[in-house]
C-alpha cells in the first residue's frame, strides 16, 4: 500500500463517454434564472467559513474541476478555470466555451492570472493550500467546497452543488438538475435490475507507472463514482484500506489477486491515453490470471467521466455502467 498521502495526491491529479446530458442551458431552457439582484447573499462554505456577497456572482473562476463542472452545469461559464486543456480532457459532460481563460495548474494557480480577470468569486476545494485562500481574499471572495467526503459523498456532491448555485444565483437551477438526475439514478437501477445485474460485483480502478511498476488505484468504500454504483444496486469488490475524504486506496497487480474466486468486473479510467491496463499490464502473468481479465469482464470507460465530478458527469458513469452489464 502506499502511504495515504500519496493516495491524496494522486486524488487530484490523476483521474477521468460522451456527453449523455448537456448543462442547463438558462438562456433557452425551462428553467431561467433568477437576475442577478443587489441582494446581499452569506453562504457558509465548506470550512465552515462565512463568504459574503453584495449579489450573485457572475464572473466566476473556478480552481477544481468538479465545482468547474458544476457551474457550467448551472448555466454559469467561468470567467477562468484551471487547466482548461486538462479540463477538456478529462470532462465531457460539461464543456467550456473557447473564451474560458485558463489561469494556471490546479495544484498552482496564477493569483495574478485569476486578479486580472477580475472577478467576483473564486470557487475551489478545500484540498487546496488554504494559504491560497488568504492570498485571493484580499482581492476577491472565495467560496471552499468540501470536493469530497466518503462519509457520504453523494450526499456531499448535492451539498457543493446548492452551495454553489446560492452564491450564482441559480438555485432554482440546481433543483432542477438534482431531480433529473435522481430520476436518471432510478432509470439506470431499473434497467440493471431488468439485465439481472441487481447485486453484481464491481472494481473501479485507475493507474499509472512509476519505471517499470504499475501503481492501481481503487476506488472503494465511499469514493463518489463507488456511491453512484452502489446507489444502482451494485456491489463493490475492493473492501482494502481508503482514506477518509476520496475513498480511495493504492495497491499494485498482486494485490489485485484479492478479487481471485469472485464474479466481478473491473472498470477503469484512461482518459489521457496513458492505457496502463490494456498496455502497460498485457504481458504481465498476474493480470492475465485473474479471474475478470481471463472471464473478458474488463471495461475501460468511455474517455472524458470525471470520476470527482458533479451530477452529470455522476450520470455519465451510471450510463456506463447500465452498459457494460446489459451487454
């Protein structure tokens, strides 16, 4: 196992179907927005901080890609985001217009960049250097969301996403996007439960190498994507050590020898074309005998699911998983 440091690290820089539901498009959609009054707004964020402002924002930039989601996802196209190629990359279900101005990594984003586009909030996680909080606040608002919590990260996704669309002025907005997306949550259990996959079992990995090893990295027990599968009546396989906010654990192609003697299929996420599973491991006699690799239950996902997203990119992944057991 690696250290859980490393796992958290990794949580925000690995990772990641086409778009199965475009965001609310407020300017044609049928739920519009409501103007963005002089009416002051506090909102307690997600350190527990009160962020005040004289209105909605609406020149937004956005430093993590999940609360970047889920602002287009309400109708709000940041002024700025972090890694915007990365973003493109990575997230499908919510595309960025080309005018989005990209201000830096997501691990370092450009104060500077961020100042000269001046906007009127900055969301991000708080994972991030909360010297970078203290750094922005002298200039501009800036709203923490938790980003995850295995404690309930579903529960958790609908949180940041409300919170979120307090501060834009899109709360009506976001009711709308959360039961569409419990009834698309409901469609896809049926329709696993109609397929007879009703309490299948199922790992969701990444991976990447380090010299001529290759790292696995599982997503159990309250990682969000293990929420979603397990919310559609699935069951997840990978019960090894996770941490406390992503859920997620590191092992290597040994380790994966604790699935042996069980039904299960195994899902993993490639979306920069580094394929570790389907390249990296073809030759490797481990891999090759377990049960799900010699049974052919072995599902890349579609490129572009954020697997630290918001509801779409959330329904994206049931999609997938509706898929792969229908087939």
């Amino acid at each position: 196992m690696r250290s859980l440091l490393a796992v958290l690290a990794a949580a925000l820089t690995l990772t990641a179907c086409g778009t199965t539901e475009a965001p609310v498009d407020t300017a044609a959609g049928a739920s519009p927005a409501p103007s963005a009054s002089a009416t002051p707004i506090t909102i307690t964020d997600g350190h527990g901080r009160e962020v005040k402002l004289d209105k909605p924002a609406t020149r937004v930039v956005g430093l993590e890609w999940g609360e970047i989601e889920m602002l287009v996802t309400l109708g709000v196209m940041p002024v700025g985001a972090a890694d915007v190629k990365g973003y493109g990359t990575w997230v499908t279900s919510a595309p960025l217009d080309a005018s989005v101005k990209d201000v830096g990594t997501r691990q370092e984003p450009s104060v500077d960049s961020i100042v000269a586009l001046q906007p009127d909030l900055v969301v991000m996680e708080s994972e991030r250097d909360a010297a970078l909080v203290e750094q922005l606040e002298k200039f501009v608002p800036v709203l923490v969301a938790k980003g995850s919590d295995a404690s309930g990260n579903l529960q958790r996704m609908r949180d940041d996403l409300t919170m979120i669309a307090t501060a834009v002025g899109k709360t009506d907005v976001a009711t709308k996007v959360l039961g569409d997306f419990d009834a698309a949550l409901a469609d896809s259990k049926a329709k696993l439960a109609a397929a007879g996959a009703a309490g299948k079992k199922f790992v969701m990995a990444d991976g990447w190498k380090e010299g001529s090893n290759v790292n696995v990295r599982l997503f159990g027990k309250g990682a969000l994507v293990s929420d979603v599968a397990t919310e559609l009546g699935l069951v997840n396989a990978w019960t090894g050590e996770v941490d406390p906010a992503w859920g997620l654990g590191t092992t290597d192609v040994e380790g994966l020898t604790a699935l042996k003697k069980q039904d299960v299929r195994f899902f993993y996420n490639a979306s920069d074309g580094e394929d570790v599973f389907a390249d990296g491991l073809k030759d490797n006699a481990i891999w090759k005998s377990l049960d799900f690799v010699t049974k052919q239950q072995v599902t890349k996902l579609p490129n572009g699911i954020w697997t630290f997203g918001g509801p779409l990119s959330c329904q994206q992944y049931a999609e997938a998983l509706v898929k792969a057991f229908s087939a």
